[in-house]
C-alpha cells in the first residue's frame, strides 16, 4: 500500500475512535448503584450536602443540557418547575415508589425524570434533536444492590 493511503487508513481508524457518541458510567448511590450509557458530556459535578443524606451526579453538556442521577430527598433540583408545572405530578412524585414523569419546558426543551424507589434519574434542557439519544440512555439503566 502506498503510504498515502496508510495514512488515511489511520486516520479514520483514529476518528473513528475518537468520536464516541455515548460513555459508560457507574454511580454509587447509597447501599445501590446504577450502571448506565449516557450521551458523552463535558463536564460533571457529585454533589452532597451535609444536612441531608443523599449524592447527586450531574453530567453537564456544552448546551446546557444535563443528565443527573439524584438519591437526595425530592430528587433533584434541575427539573422542579418542570414538574411543579404539571398539574398533580409534584404530590405523586412522593407518594409512589416509581414514576415517569415527562414533559417540553416553557422553551421548547425535553425532560424527563424517573424514579425508582429513592433513585431519581432523569435529563432536562436537551433539545428536540437529541432527546431519543437521552431516552435510549434510560432504557440502558441497569440497578444493582
């Protein structure tokens, strides 16, 4: 082979490597930790607080998209008008062991929160283009004790 086209060859294979769309993460959750695939972010953030129990996971992305995985009491704070927003789902929210709740924010962005027993995992801000990449992060969850 000629060697313009090893490098081309190499190129590709390097890009291809390079441009992984999604990561795999593990987040310890109290006595539990999920496994899950998320779209690839930019930055994250583990939040605890001292007056509460509980650790939050934030995935930030360049858009101002965020994936978050909450243990904290009430869940996290990225999706509360959200769902204040929808009437009933605030009082369900902590009245059942597991909802799915879901919506377009006031600026035409997707969220999306579950909850599972004391989990809570959702995404908020992603836009119309991207939100089956997040949904299909969801389907991926997996909880282990």
């Amino acid at each position: 082979m000629s060697k313009s086209l090893w490098v081309i060859v190499l190129f590709f294979l390097f890009a291809c490597t390079t441009s992984r769309t999604t990561v795999r993460i593990k987040c310890n959750l109290n006595a539990s930790s999920v496994k899950i695939t998320i779209p690839k972010y930019h930055n994250h953030q583990i939040l605890k607080a001292d007056a509460e129990s509980g650790v939050e996971y934030i995935y930030w992305y360049r858009d101002s998209a965020a994936f978050y995985i909450s243990t904290f009491k009430g869940g996290s704070s990225l999706n509360y008008n959200n769902i204040r927003n929808l009437e009933g789902a605030y009082s369900e929210r902590f009245l059942r062991d597991s909802i799915n709740l879901n919506g377009i924010d006031s600026k035409g962005k997707y969220w999306k929160e579950y909850k599972y027993n004391n989990i809570y995992i959702g995404y908020c801000n992603v836009k119309a283009k991207d939100h089956l990449l997040f949904d299909n992060s969801l389907e991926s969850l997996v909880f282990k004790k």
